[in-house]
C-alpha cells in the first residue's frame, strides 16, 4: 500500500470491485433485469460515499466489460443510460466530497453523449484530492494490455513502471495507478472476468455471496476487515515467521 511516486511516499489503498448480480438479484423477485441494475446503481452511491471513511484512496468499479456489448441492445442501452444519469447526478456530489471520478476502457464505441458527460464530470471533479473513483466501461484487461503492448517501439527498454504509465493511458486513467490490493467480487461467482488482470498481480481477493444490490457499507467494511488480516508476502518470507 506504500507506492513512491515522483519521489514522494503516498499511502495508497486500491480496492476494485467486480459488481456482479444486479440480473438475479432482479429475477429472483420477478423484476426486469434493468430493475436489477437501477438497483445496483444505487448500491455504487452508497459503497463510493463509504470507501473514503476506510482510507480507500482509489476504488475501481466494474460496470461494463467490452464482453457486455453482446448482451441483448435494450439491457446494454439501458445500462448505457444509467452511466449517463449517474455522471450528471453525481458530479456535484464528488465536488463537495472530494471524490476525482474517471472512467476508464475504451471511448470510442461509447455514444457521443456519453463521451462528453464522460468528460465533463471528469474535468468538474479533476481536483478532488479525497479518493478517486474510477468506473470501467467497455474495459478489458486484456485487450488494454494488447493495445499498450502494440504501442512500444520494437527495442524500447521496458520496465513494469514503463509499461504501467503507458497502460494507465490506455485506459484513459491519467497517472499511473495504484496496484489493486482488495480486489471484491460479489454474486458468488469466483472469477476475475478479464478485470485488472495486470493491476491485481498481488491483490487480495474477496468473494461475497451477495448479490451487488444487496451489497451495503457493512460489507464493504467488512471485506475491508478481511484484507486486514491478510498476511501479504508480495513472495517474500512473512514477517510473522
Ligand atoms: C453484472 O451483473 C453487472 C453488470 C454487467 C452491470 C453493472 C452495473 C451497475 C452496478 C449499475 C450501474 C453502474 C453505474 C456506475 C451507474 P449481471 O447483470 O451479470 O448479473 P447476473 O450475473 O445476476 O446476471
């Protein structure tokens, strides 16, 4: 959680958050699917104004993988259009709290719309020093290490730093990010679905069986409880021996 950057130590602390379960969550009590995700919108409210009360400093939530485009157009339009309302309805609210929100994967098969409200909250909020929140929509790991991986020059010196700036830019992230530490995955799922697959080398994972509209500040605190205890090695002996 330490990172040196610029020279400078910040005590950083990265939890990203595969938000799965908002379709069961719906059909299990005879609601649409675009019920279940209104709902887990609500829950992304309620875990972003948390995360900064347990020294989260970055919180990455996954909302759209590139591999959602091939679900039905009504589900991937709606969806589309509560990341619009969201970008709109929480700017003002990230300014008062310090939150810096960004969306990271690609721009480019987004709407022209949502491209500017894109930019707009992220131009609005760009000084808030609190946390920072980033939301990925059409992410891909994999696909962003391709594409970084294609830019470098064929005998370019490259180094994790280097390469970690240049991802981070792909992904439209800015600076270089933090390494996730906590990495949650709610709706009983196991998996990391091509999420942060460079970025979590070393995080620790949680699995909740909540489904993501379920999931609440308590859970949050608690999986950030979890993490805690973890004895992190990064492969060398454990202090604790
Ligand atoms: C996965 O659950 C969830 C998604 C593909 C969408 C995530 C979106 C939100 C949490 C709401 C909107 C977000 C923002 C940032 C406003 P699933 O639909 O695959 O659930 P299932 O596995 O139960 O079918």
């Amino acid at each position: 959680m330490q990172s040196t950057f610029q020279g400078i130590n910040h005590s950083t602390f990265h939890v990203a958050v595969i938000m799965d379960g908002n379709g069961r969550w719906a059909t299990s009590r005879g609601l649409s699917r675009s019920e279940g995700h209104k709902e887990g919108s609500k829950a992304v409210r309620r875990v972003a104004e948390t995360a900064p009360t347990l020294d989260i400093t970055t919180l990455t939530l996954y909302a759209f993988s590139s591999d959602n485009w091939k679900r039905p157009t009504n589900e991937v339009n709606h969806l589309m259009a509560l990341f619009y309302e969201f970008l709109y309805a929480e700017k003002e609210r990230c300014i008062a709290n310090g939150i810096r929100l960004s969306v990271i994967g690609r721009r480019d098969r987004l709407s022209l719309p949502l491209r500017a409200a894109i930019k707009m909250a992220e131009t609005a909020t760009s000084f808030g020093q609190t946390m920072h929140l980033r939301i990925a929509i059409d992410y891909s790991a994999r696909d962003s290490i391709l594409r970084t991986a294609s830019r470098l020059e064929t005998r370019q010196e490259i180094s994790r730093e280097l390469f970690a700036r240049l991802l981070a830019e792909t992904n439209h992230s800015g600076a270089v990010d933090p390494d996730v530490d906590l990495l949650i995955r709610t709706g009983g799922e196991r998996r990391l679905s091509d999420f942060m697959l460079w970025e979590s080398a070393y995080a620790e994972l949680v699995f909740s069986e909540k489904m993501w509209p379920d999931f609440d500040e308590d859970d949050l605190a608690a999986a950030v409880r979890e993490f805690h205890q973890r004895d992190r090695r990064f492969g060398e002996l454990s202090v604790l021996v």
